[in-house]
C-alpha cells in the first residue's frame, strides 16, 4: 500500500438499496482508505455500478450511511460530496472544443478564468493532450476521448474519482493502453480512486483493493493476491482467475484426506463439521497443477484437447468419474489430444470448499 494511506477517505456504513420491494444492496460496510485504489468486481447485475452511483449521489441511498473523508454525504447533491465522475460513455459536448469541455463544469461553477486555464493546462499535461485541445470530440480517436473524459474529472480537483467501467467502449489493444495510463495518472496524482468493472484482468492489475461483490453483497475483500490465492468461498475461487480455478466433487475419507474421482489426496484440513463420506469441493488452479509419475496423491485424467498458444499450452481433460478439469503447462513437450496423464498438486496450493460454498481452512 502507499505510504499516503492511513485516512478513511470513502466510508459505507450498513448501505442498502431498494426499489420499491425489490432489494438490491444488502447492508454494505466497507472502508477505503486514502489515496488507494479499490475495484468494485463482479457480475452483470452484481450491484457494482448502483453502489458507486449511490456514493456519487446519483442514486438515493435507502438505508445506512456514506462519509467521504469524515463526512456525511449521505444526502448530499453529487456536486457538494467532493467527488468527480468518469462514465462508460465519455458524455462529451460534440460542438465544444477539447479545452471547453474540460473547463465547462468549472465555467459553470463560476471559477476565475485564470484558474481554470491553470487546471484545464495541468490535466491536458497529466493526460498529454495539449495537441488537442482545439480540437472537437469527432476529431478524436475512442482512447483520446476517455482522455478528455478523464481530463474533465481532474480538472475538479476531488477528494475521490469514481470510474464506472472507463474503458467497456474501448477495443483490446486499447484498453491494455488505456489501463496502464490509468495506473500512472493514480501513482501521479495519489488520489482516491474507485473503479467499477466486470473485467477481472482489469481488476487485478489495477487495484490495491479488491471489492467481490455478487447479488448486493460483498463476497471478499482484499488485494488481488489475496483473493486470487486465498479466496473465501467458490463463488470469489470460480470468478476471479482466467482460466478459473477447477473446482471437483470430492468426498472426505479420512482425517487430512478426500478421495477424487477414486484417488486419495491429502491436504485437506481438520474440520469438525465434516464427517468421513461427506461430500465437499476440491479447488485448484490450472497452473499449479503438475505431471506426475503415478502412485500415491496422484490422480489420472484423459487429455481432451490439447491447445497451444506460445508460452503456454492448456489441456482441457476428463477425469475418470467424468468431470473437467484445465491444466496450464509453460514448460515440457506437449501432450497430445487422448493421451492418459497422470496429476498432482502441491499440497500448499490445494484449497477445500463445504458443499454450501464456504472455504474449510
């Protein structure tokens, strides 16, 4: 973390949100500390944007309480909570110049002409686009659009910038672009910054934070190791990772040992709610799985097919009770489609899920 943090800047106490009988923000409680980077991700529908809306004040929170840096701005208009906002769509106004519209909303608010030249040259130095600034949004490629969009955002000078999926409109190659443009303008600039997106690749190379959200609720919080490495139930083990981690019907046999798909394997750790022939969830990562000659703690699969893609080759495979499983090689000669291979997995690296979803620690 930066040595700046330390200082709640954004604190949810207990937020929900209804429309009408329909509840889709569940008690949410979350800190954010300042100057850090913090990721809200999750699926479509998740409550992601709805959440960052309610801490904008675009959307009425309808039950708990939202400070920004001590104070409550629970019901506050979004103009007074010391927050800017950079949108999916980059909302800019077609028949104004670049450096108009970066200075519109300070123009509006009856800032001095000598101040907003100042902010107006400061951001378009950050973003590196005074080339532009006489230019018009049809004049601009998609990436020096969400510039200027973002530019409009630091112009305001606040407290917080919220993001709310930036980059959605952008094709690949940009985005990777425009993701690490946004890494260096938050070293640069050392504010807070929430940012809203359902790309997991974005989440884990951005945040110091990350906030795992499903139906409303938060399912993790934490920094991207620790989420990734460490999750706390199947849902945060299955969503976050590309491929996702595989997670296999197994059932305990005995104190420390499963039996998957007929293998033995050790590792499992000591839970008193689970009984010998109770079923649970074998979870492990597709690149900590390794060859393995056979014998004890070792378990057999038909590879399916095998692909290739440079520096990694995949193997999509058939365990012998009929369930998928993705192996991630980077080194050896590659395995053929049909062949029978034989697996294994550090024990450090295996992780047990109860049938209901939770982790067994």
């Amino acid at each position: 973390m930066r040595s700046g943090m330390g200082n709640t800047s954004v604190a949810l106490s207990d937020v929900r949100k209804s429309y009408g009988n329909l509840q889709v923000i569940h008690g949410i409680d979350l800190t954010v500390e300042d100057g850090e980077f913090v990721v809200f991700v999750g699926p479509s529908g998740c409550g992601k944007s709805t959440l960052l809306r309610m801490i904008a004040g675009l959307e009425e929170v309808t039950d708990g309480e939202i400070a920004i840096k001590g104070r409550d701005v629970t019901d506050l208009d979004p103009s007074d909570r010391g927050i800017a906002m950079v949108f999916q769509s980059y909302a800019l106004y077609p028949h104004m110049s670049v450096r108009d519209n970066l200075g519109f909303g300070l123009k509006m608010a009856n800032t001095p002409q000598a101040e907003i030249d100042r902010r107006v040259a400061h951001a378009s130095d950050i973003l590196k686009i005074g080339a532009l600034l006489d230019r018009r949004p049809g004049q601009l490629s998609g990436g020096q659009r969400q510039r200027v969009a973002i530019g409009r955002a630091i112009v305001r000078e606040p407290d917080v910038f919220l993001f709310d999926e930036p980059l959605s409109n952008l094709d690949a190659e940009l985005r990777v672009s425009m993701r690490i443009e946004i890494a260096r303008l938050h070293r640069e600039l050392g504010n807070t910054m929430i940012y809203v997106t359902h790309d997991q690749t974005e989440a884990m190379t951005l945040a110091d934070k990350i906030v795992v959200l499903r139906d409303g609720r938060i399912e993790q919080v934490g920094t991207p190791r620790k989420v990734y490495e460490d999750p706390d139930n199947v849902f945060v083990a299955g969503f976050i990772g590309s491929p996702r981690m595989n997670l296999l019907q197994a059932m305990k046999q005995d104190e420390g040992t499963i039996v998957l798909s007929g293998a033995k394997l050790s590792g499992l750790p000591a839970d008193t709610a689970l009984a010998t022939g109770d079923e649970l969830i074998f979870g492990i990562r597709p690149e900590h799985i390794e060859l393995s000659t056979g014998g004890t703690d070792s378990f057999a699969a038909r590879v399916d097919f095998a692909e290739y893609l440079g520096s990694t080759q995949f193997l999509y495979c058939t365990l012998d009770d009929g369930q998928s499983l993705i192996v991630e090689r980077r080194e050896g000669d590659d395995i053929e489609n049909g062949a029978m291979i034989q697996l294994t997995a550090p024990v450090g690296k295996r992780r047990f899920f109860r049938q209901s979803g939770e982790r067994i620690r």
